[in-house]
C-alpha cells in the first residue's frame, strides 16, 4: 500500500464518476462508531481498520454548506430553489488558462464573464491600460493554432472593442463579481463549480462565502456481508482505492427480481440464494411463500410472460377470496349469471355487453317525484340505450330536471298467453314493444339471463366475453394435486393481465415450479455457483402451479390500476324537502298477471284497502290530549281522589283522573245513546250495520 494516498470518504466519494463504478474501497484509519454501533437499515454495522467495501452506485442527497468565515455548517436539499453566486477569487490567477479552466463547461451562463488585468497588456499592435475590465465572449479553438479567448473592452466615450488575447498570456489577472447565477443541481454536476466559492443570493447570509460539497448515499457491499448497504458519504473515515489490487476478491452481487429477469437466456437454470425475502405484508397467500427466506436456496429454471386471469369469489359467510390463475389452468367453466343491485351496475354492464337481459328479482315500487317505474318479480328486460329524461324539479313546482336514465325494454314472459291468443295478440306486441326509463341513481335487484350451458376453458372465456364475468367451475385441472376454485359457488372474473414471470422451485422439490410475479413480489438474490440438482443430462419434467392465493390488497391494487379513470356513480335528483307528500311512494300493481293468479284471487276480486284504512270506530277522531301539568321533581305527583256519584248505579263510568278531559268536550250521538264525557273509559256503542261491516272486512282480509 506504500505510494497510496488515503482521503476521507466525502472528499473520495465527492469525486468519483458514475461510470468508472464499481470502485473496491479498504478503511485505513480507525473505526467509525456513532455511540458504540453504527445501525444502517436496520442492521449494526461498523467499518473497522482493513475492511474492504465495494462501491456498486451512490447516490446525491444533499449540499453541506460550511461558512468559511466561522466553520459552522448547514444543509441543504438538492431541489433547494435559491440560487448562488461565485465569490472572486483574492488570489490573482498567472496566466488566463488557468482562470479559464476553473469555468464551469457545459452550462449556457458560464459566459460572458469580466476580468481585470493588474498590469498593462500589449497585444500585437494593441494596448491594454491596467485594470482595465474585458469580458469573455468566447473561446477560440483553431486547429495548428494557439487557443485564444475573445473579449469585449469598453473604452472611452462609449467607444468599444474586441480583442483575442492567447491562453497562455502571464500576468496578474483577477476576476470581478459576476452576475452570473447557479442553482445547487448546476453547481453539484461541475466538478470545476465545486471547488469554488459561492454566497446565496437573497438571504440574510449573502455577504458570507460558503464551500459546497456533495452528500451522497453510498450503496456498497461488503465481502463479509451479502446484503446491500446504504450509508451517508459524511463518514468520517479515511479510505485508500484498491480496486486494481482486489480483483480477485469475491464480492457477492445482490439483484433484485427484476434485475434477475433482464438476465441473458443462457443465465438459466441457476440456483440463487435469498438475501432479503418478501415484506412480511406479502400480496400473496401461496404456500410457497412461506419458504422463501433469507438464506434459502431457490432453482430459477427460465423467465418469460405469463397471461394470467384474476378471480375473486363472491361475498358469503366465509371470507372473499382472490386468485391469479394462469390462462393454462386445464379446468373447464361454466357461466353464470351476474347479480346487479342498481340501475347504474346495468349500464356498466351493458357497455361492455350491449343487448344485456336482466330478469327483476324483487319488487320494486313507483316513485313518480324520482321517476322509478314500478318492477315485478320475474320480469324481463333487456337494455336498449343509455337516454336522459325528465323528474320533478325539488327546488320549485312545475320545474323539471334533466336525469341519466337507462332505456330498457319489457320483455313478455314466456308463461303467459298460453290461452286465448287470439283475443290477446295484441296485447302481446304492446307487451313486447313496451319501454321504460329507469335512472341510473335507481336502486333495484336483477339478475342476468343466460341461455348458454357451454363449458369453456378460461383462455376463450376472455376471448369471447367482455369482463367481469360470473362463472364456475364444473370440472377441475387434473394435473393440479389440489384445485381451490373446485367448490365455490361462483366466481367472477374481474380482468386479465400480461406478467413478467420467472419460474421457480425448490431445491429439494425441483420439479415442483411455481411462478413469481416480478411486479408484485419484492425479494433480493445473488446467483451461487452450487451445481443443479439433476444429472446435466437429464432435466426433469416441471409441473408448475397455475392457482395463486392473492390478498384483498392485491386485488385492490389491480383494481386501482386499471380503473383509475372510471366516472363515479350519478347523483340522485333534488328532492322538494318542502313538500310532505314527495317521499311518498305509490305502488302500481304489475301491468301482467299470470293466469295462476287470475284464477286463485278472482276477476273481480280486491281488497278494499282504503276503506279498510279510514275505518274508526268514532266518525270524529279525539283530539289529542294536553300535556299533563308541570310537576317538580322534589315532590310527589298529586293523588286525584276518585268522584263518589249517585249514578254509579246507572252503569256511567267515573271520570279519569289521569287525563285530564276539557269541559267544552263536545258529546257524540250514537245510536240515541250517550256517551258520559266524565267517566273513566271512553266506551262506545256499536250498532249492528257497523258489526256486519266489520266481519266482512274481515273476512276479505283473511281470504287474501
């Protein structure tokens, strides 16, 4: 190590170039503690007196800004928007070359900049005075020909010049303030800006010179460690560069999965040992997952693309499942039909499958302040077009409001008019041709019709039908050991999507491969040199599983992904808060009747339920009673002693001594009998004519 230099590690790191990485470091002077242990990423690490630290990428985090004037220091974000100003340098420069070669290159406002020259310069047949000011236009290149820089001179009376002075020029030369302005990111990316001095520009620290230097996160490995280190470049360690002495030194080169896949063809199969395994919060809930821990051996057998179909089970008592099924699963799939709970899960629907029939599962009554049509169990409909229409505006009477709507067509059930089709055929067309709106904001419950009982493999249910899609499985893979979509009621496809994978197994288990979404499943490896568990000429045959167990989060990912952009369900209409009467619904009974229930109930047959509502037994209703006096807490309510009559003989009740009745009660005349307003029970008389009335309410209640 003799003849070799050790510099600290910012200053070493400060000038390193990206492109001549990856760079073999040796710790010469001391060990760096910070307390006792230096904990980076979670994991105690300390540099000791002859460690060796390969350096495979760093990366800029911040400016350290030291205040030449006291030493004190600060930092700054790389992104900070304030901008700098060169400080002239006290020194004069010899020659013009080297003030010139401490110019930045590359940056657009590097030029013009002015300069003086102590003494009085004499070119060709041109002179210069002292401390005259020349600006820098530019540098002249010519090929055989003494490089020169061409300046501007202001001279006398507005008089100006341009005069070409040779590089090589001696003299005392100084610069003067520029207003020449640079942000950290331009002052950071030339090495010649960073040797210089700077003031930040309005602060209140603008007069006070400042160094600059770098702050990087280094990323290195060690030859001890087989995981990736992250630590700041401010270490305060000296290193020596060693990287010509320590080729043959084994440097373990962790790769991430996708690294792994950007790997040559001829790279598999390999056997690859765990560095960092998956988060504990995986997004997946495979059994080999489990397995893939550090320090564990894996067989990457090939990489490729793999289409896959993600499924999730419906909602039940047991928990909802989510699966990533390979487009080679060897099942076969039946549809089923799709279960819709608005008017806004049909139009989506029918999007992406125009000509969609529902069959209405539940009831629905009309709202005519909304514009919801009345619905009947088992009817059909099919979907037409997507229209507006018109509701009551709730803001104003006779105001209307335009609503998103779909148009649907009554289809008729195949049930009726199995008799008398000529008297109804056309009733039928009418019935056939019927449309209804029904608002997209309309809550309601339908169910797909389907006539296909075809079995498909999942491959030609993604060709030939619009997703999601509702299926199931009717036959399962049997290469699989286990399939865990056999049993599930149902199962809907939710998408498709095209993976980076890579096929692995275990070593003890090589012929058991599983695939590794490289997109979804963080892990870090580094290739060994082990050989593969099989003869090199016989490789075995691979069963690879198509059936991947995902977590919700993965599901809701996906779906974050795919549906970014989707509008939002529609707003309800205003309603008329004003109105009493507006949130009431009216039922309409269903324009079709089955012939069943024509002839269990009667042509002429209905329940008088209006009449039934405004039955009472008085022809006047009581008025409500007055609220009871105020009684204070601290004492006990007064006892009301009961009236002592003579008539209490006659059958009249006493009067209520909890309610009290106003004098000015008016009496009601039934049947010649008076009621007493003063007694205890407000009794009345029912005649016969009501009696007969009543039973035969009754009687047709019971008998619906």
């Amino acid at each position: 190590m003799a003849g070799v230099t050790a510099l600290p590690l910012q200053q070493f790191i400060a000038s390193l170039d990206n492109s001549c990485l990856p760079k073999i470091l040796q710790v010469c002077s001391g060990v760096y503690f910070q307390g006792s242990i230096y904990e980076i990423s979670g994991s105690e690490v300390c540099f000791s007196t002859g460690d060796l630290i390969k350096v495979i990428g760093v990366e800029l985090l911040s400016v350290c800004c030291e205040d030449i004037s006291n030493n004190e220091k600060f930092e700054l974000p790389i992104n900070h928007t304030g901008l700098f100003k060169i400080v002239p340098e006290k020194m004069p420069y010899s020659t013009i070359e080297e003030m010139v070669s401490l110019r930045p290159i590359g940056l657009e406002s590097s030029l013009p900049f002015t300069f003086t020259s102590c003494s009085k310069m004499t070119i060709g047949n041109f002179t210069l005075g002292a401390n005259r000011a020349l600006t820098v236009l530019s540098i002249e290149r010519h090929e055989g020909a003494e490089d020169q820089v061409r300046c501007h001179v202001q001279g006398q009376q507005e008089a100006s010049a341009e005069v070409c002075i040779p590089l090589s020029s001696q003299g005392e030369f100084r610069e003067c303030e520029s207003v020449e302005r640079f942000t950290l990111q331009e002052i950071m990316s030339s090495p010649f800006l960073r040797s210089r001095r700077f003031c930040l520009i309005n602060t209140t620290k603008c007069d006070q010179p400042l160094h600059l230097s770098p702050i990087y996160q280094v990323h290195a490995i060690m030859n001890l460690r087989k995981n990736v280190l992250k630590f700041p470049s401010s270490l305060e360690v000296d290193v020596i560069d060693v990287t010509e002495l320590c080729q043959d030194v084994s440097f373990v080169t962790p790769l991430s999965l996708t690294e792994i896949h950007s790997q040559p063809e001829e790279s598999f199969p390999a056997v690859v040992e765990i560095l960092e395994g998956p988060e504990t919060h995986s997004l997946f809930k495979c059994s080999w997952l489990k397995e893939l821990s550090r320090s564990s051996r894996l067989i990457f057998h090939k990489k490729g693309t793999s289409a896959m179909i993600l499924l999730s089970s419906l909602k039940s008592r047991k928990a909802q499942q989510y699966f990533l099924v390979s487009q080679q699963y060897g099942g076969r799939f039946r549809r089923r039909p799709r279960e819709f709970n608005s008017v806004y899960e049909l139009h989506v629907a029918s999007v992406q499958a125009p000509g969609l029939k529902v069959s209405v599962t539940r009831n629905c009554e009309e709202v005519e302040e909304e514009g919801w049509p009345a619905l009947s169990v088992g009817e059909q409909l099919q979907v037409v077009r997507y229209e507006t229409m018109e509701v009551p505006c709730g803001s104003s009477k006779g105001e209307k409001q335009s609503v998103e709507a779909l148009l649907c067509q009554r289809l008729q059930d195949p049930d009726d008019g199995d008799d008398d089709e000529d008297d109804e055929e056309e009733v039928k067309q009418k019935d056939e041709t019927e449309e209804i709106l029904l608002p997209l904001h309309m809550q309601g419950h339908f169910v797909e019709v389907l006539s296909d009982n075809k079995k498909y493999k999942l491959k030609d249910l993604g060709l030939e039908f619009s997703l999601p899609l509702d299926v199931k499985v009717v036959s399962r893979d049997t290469e699989l050991d286990s399939d865990p979509l056999v049993g599930l009621a149902c199962l809907r496809i939710e998408g498709a999507m095209l993976e980076p994978v890579i096929e692995a197994s275990f070593s003890h288990r090589p012929d058991h491969c599983f695939e590794i979404p490289i997109q979804w499943l963080s892990m870090s490896v580094f290739f060994t040199k082990d050989p593969l568990p099989w003869p090199s000429s016989h490789q075995p045959t691979c069963r690879t599983d198509r059936v991947t167990e995902v977590t919700d989060t993965f599901f809701y990912e996906f779906r974050k992904k795919g549906n970014s952009d989707a509008a939002p369900p529609p707003r309800p209409p205003k309603r008329n808060l004003s109105s009493s009467t507006s949130c009431k619904k009216s039922s309409k009974p269903s324009k079709k009747t089955s012939k069943k229930d024509k002839s269990k109930h009667g042509a002429d047959k209905s329940i008088p339920t209006k009449e039934l509502a405004n039955l009472t037994l008085n022809s006047k209703r009581r008025p409500p009673a007055p609220p009871p006096p105020a009684i204070s807490d601290d004492q006990p309510p007064p006892v009301v002693p009961r009236k002592q009559s003579a008539e209490m003989t006659t059958g009249k009740a006493l009067p209520n001594t909890y309610v009290q009745m106003e004098e000015s009660r008016i009496k009601v005349k039934q049947c010649e009998v008076e009621a007493n307003v003063d007694s205890d029970h407000d009794y009345e008389i029912v005649d016969e004519t009501f009696t007969k009335m009543m039973k035969k309410a009754q009687a047709n209640v019971m008998y619906y």
